[in-house]
C-alpha cells in the first residue's frame, strides 16, 4: 500500500492545485457542454479530446467525469486560492493524464492478475446502460406504482406528485447554474417545509463529509477506478450551515439519485420487498403486452403439488411460433458485486440469480408435465429471467460461476440438467424486455430468440445484440411508457398552490 500511496503522489499533488469551489462549478459546466451540448462559458480553451470526428463523450465518459469530481472533492483547496483551472485545456490534460497514469498503475501489477475480473469490473462502469429517458421513465413506473405509494410517503412524506414535482424543482435549480439557493418555503409549491428539508437532507452534505466519506472507502489498488463516489448517493454539496446553497457538479448524478436512486430511500422500509417485486413485475407485464400487443400474455394460476403451493412464472408470452417463461427479479446487484474489490462479493448475488433461473426451469417443467393450469402446445420454449437493473453478465467471470450454481440448485430441485438445452435461458434487464418485446412483435419470438440463443451471439449482452439486428425495436421501445409519464407530470404540475 505504501508503495501504492507513493505512486499516488503525482495525481494528489495536481488536484490540490485547483481552488475547489471555481473547480466544481467548471466541472459542472464540462458535463453540461460534453452531455446536453451547451456551449461552454466564456473563458474556457477547448476542451482536450480526440479529433477526426470523434464525440468529444469519448474522452469525458460519465465515469471519467466521476474520477475528476472525486479527486477533486478529495484534495481540491477549500478555503484558498490554486493555481489551476478547467478552464485551461493544458490543466485538464494534465489532471486526466494523472487520472489514467495511476489507472494503468494499479492495473499493470500482479496484484491484477484475473482479466477476466478486470473486463466484469469495467463493464459494470463503462456500459451504457440503454436510454438514459427510458431508464428514468421506468422509474417513474415503478415507485408511482399503486403499491409503492405508501412506502413512498412513510420514507420521503411526499406523495409520489409531491416527490416529482420536488425533484423538478430541484433539477431545474440544478441545471440552471452550478451555485444555487433553495427557497425557504415550498409550501407555496404544494410541499411541505418539513418533507422539503428532508428531501433536501437525504441527498446532500457538506465538502466536509463528502471528502470523508471518500476517504473512508478509498483504496488505492486495483479497485481505485471502480471505487464508489459518495456523489452518487449525495449529488448536492451543502455549501453553508444553513443549508440554503448548494453546489451540483455533475447534474446526471442528480437525475439518476432522485429518480431511479429513489430506491436507497425506500429500501430500508420493513414492509419494502413485496410491493417493490409486485411493482417490477406489473412493470415488465405491462411492457410485454405493449411491446407486442398481438401476443398472448398469461399469468398462471396458483397451484398445489403434494401439498406445497406454487405460484408458477410471473408471465407466459406465446405467439404461434414459440413461448417464453419470465420470472421477475426485482433484485439489483450490490455496488460490491459491481466494483469487485474482493472477489467474493458477487457470490451472494450470483448465487440469488441463480436460484431464480432455477425456479423458472421448476415453473416450466411442471408446465410442460401438464401440472399447471397452462396448456402445453409442443411450441420451442425459452427461459427469461427479467431483472429491474442490467447485471452486465457478458464475461466468463461472472457467467461461469452462475452457470455452476444454477446446475447445483437444479440438482436440489430434482430438475433434469437437459432442460438448459431444450429451453435456453437468458437474463435480461427491463429495458432488454422492452426491445425483446417490440423486436418480437415484429419477427417472432422463436426467431429472435433463436438468433439470439445461436453461435457467438450467445454470449452477447442483449443491449448490442438488439443494436446490431433489431435496431427499430430500440426505436419502438422509446415510447411504451410516453403517455403514462406524461400523465404523472401533469398530474406533479397541477398540484394545488398555497396563496403566494
């Protein structure tokens, strides 16, 4: 480690020449220029990237915009004066180039000598995880779900209008300038003051704490690039005692905390797991039904095989041309399964995966033996298994060891091993079923799914896969939820108003 911390040097050193607060509001305006593409202040040099075409996003990806704002947060000056800033394309170049310097540090040693390991970690940062409106989208759908609501208002005090219509407020704040103050009565916006401080309280803290809280989980190995940023739970910099400024650095952090992130707030709720799954699975139920309208689309009844009671999959999909077996998954994978700073951190969650592709084989085969209420039709059969969140399964590393668990669980449930190649699975995100359901709207489950299930494209995550044969199901996948998203909006902008 000491050697590390020497190696580290360099990086700490120039970050502690930036003045934090100028440094912030700068990033906030090199992810506002690389992301929505508005133009960058007066006073800034371009920024340093690639030429000859190449999108400027490829040398500011979210993850490199993180590395910045942490190492920033880290060691920038508080109080005082530096002698460096973003807005000189040579300072920024320089501080990336430290960025990547020690990357390729603690990745070029033996400490580093799984590459599979590597490839997991990296795809968990670096994949784009589809449509970043759709994802919010779904969002939306999820924890405005009828189920969720009282959750929502004993966690937040908010319904889920008043939580929407707060966190517009926010952004809008947000996006508008990097510095900010929040007005003192929101209940002139239907919010109560009360709910509003705690709004406020669960997604902010001081520079103070934030540069503690990184301290806390840095490491400086293998794992330094995949360490989490305390401004993914925390967007906002709470900038005086009062809490009434506040500082957003990188504005899609926001977004994504006060939407998808909702969850970490919900989470620690006692009675959370059962609306939640209830949620995603009416979630993915009504995407299959609008993806491929024509399709049936069943929800097996209860069942009782010698003397257990079994709920059978969560929806059946057929088509004349083949059936697929969906089991929802409201689970998400840890951050620790996604950093993998020790190994064993993705058992726990490869092993739950694997236990619900072996409970769809169970779901399938008692369908196929005419126990359930399903009528067997002698069509080719698949296995879904839809997550709310992309578990990023593409590398051996992780595929390997789920595979061997789920042969385990199979064995305990008495399940023959043959069915892995009469009904092939897949583990799909809820923005995969999304494109599944419109690609198969339009060619057919049996030959999306067999195309899919075929040659190299088998190990292919569902995302490219769709991308590079099925690129109008992506498109047809942008509006499934177009109508109902805007309904919530309305419903967020007509809340009524105390007198001003």
């Amino acid at each position: 480690m000491d050697g590390k911390r020497g190696a580290y040097k360099p990086l700490r050193n120039i970050a502690r020449r930036f003045a934090l607060a100028p440094a912030l509001a700068d990033l906030w305006a090199i992810e506002r220029h690389v992301g929505p593409g508005e133009p960058l202040p007066p006073g800034f040099e371009p920024l340093p990237g690639p030429s000859h075409g190449v999108p400027l996003a490829h040398a500011f990806p979210p993850f490199k915009i993180d590395h910045i704002a942490r190492e920033l947060l880290l060691h920038g000056v508080v109080n005082g004066n530096g002698d460096r800033t973003l807005r000189r394309s040579n300072h920024v170049a320089d501080l990336l180039n430290a960025i990547r310097a020690y990357g390729n540090d603690t990745t070029a040693t033996g400490e580093n000598n799984n590459v599979l390991a590597m490839l997991h970690r990296i795809g968990h940062q670096q994949v784009i995880h589809g449509s970043t409106q759709r994802n919010l989208d779904r969002s939306q759908m999820v924890y405005g779900h009828p189920a969720m609501q009282e959750i929502l208002f004993e966690q937040t005090g908010l319904s889920m209008p008043q939580y929407l219509r707060m966190s517009l407020l926010v952004l809008q704040k947000a996006m508008a300038a990097p510095f900010w103050q929040r007005p003192q009565n929101y209940t002139i916006f239907g919010i109560p003051d009360a709910a509003a401080d705690s709004f406020f309280s669960r997604i902010s803290v001081t520079v103070e704490e934030h540069r503690a809280a990184l301290l806390k989980d840095q490491v400086l190995d293998v794992g330094w690039e995949f360490t989490p940023n305390s401004l993914q739970a925390r967007p906002l910099i709470r900038c005086d005692t009062a809490g009434t400024t506040y500082c957003c650095p990188i504005v899609s952090r926001l977004t994504e905390r006060l939407l998808s992130g909702v969850y970490y707030d919900l989470v620690t709720h006692p009675q959370f797991g059962k609306p939640f799954g209830e949620a995603v699975d009416d979630l993915i139920g009504m995407t299959l039904r609008r993806g491929y309208t024509t399709c049936s689309l069943s929800k097996p009844d209860e069942y009782q095989l010698g003397g257990e009671q079994f709920h059978g999959a969560d929806w059946i999909v057929s088509d004349g041309t083949a059936n697929i077996f969906v089991e929802c998954k409201a689970k998400r994978p840890r951050m620790a399964m996604k950093a993998l700073l020790n190994e064993e951190d993705m058992d726990s969650d490869l092993d739950a995966l694997a236990r619900a592709i072996a409970q769809n084989y169970q779901n399938i085969d008692h369908a196929m033996r005419g126990i359930t209420s399903w009528v067997p039709n002698n069509l080719p059969t698949f296995s879904v298994i839809a997550t709310l969140e992309d578990w990023v399964l593409f590398s051996p590393f992780a595929r390997e060891p789920l595979h061997n668990r789920l042969l385990h669980h199979m064995t305990r449930k008495g399940l023959s091993h043959d069915l892995i190649d009469q009904v092939p699975y897949f583990i799909g995100s809820a923005a995969d079923v999304e494109e599944l359901a419109c690609a198969t709207a339009q060619h057919g489950i049996e030959s999306v799914l067999t195309a899919k299930h075929t040659g190299e494209h088998a190990s292919w995550m569902f995302g490219p896969f769709f991308q590079q044969f099925y690129p109008d199901a992506r498109r047809s996948a942008e509006n499934l939820f177009k109508e109902d998203i805007s309904r919530m909006l309305q419903q967020a902008g007509t809340l009524e108003e105390a007198p001003r």
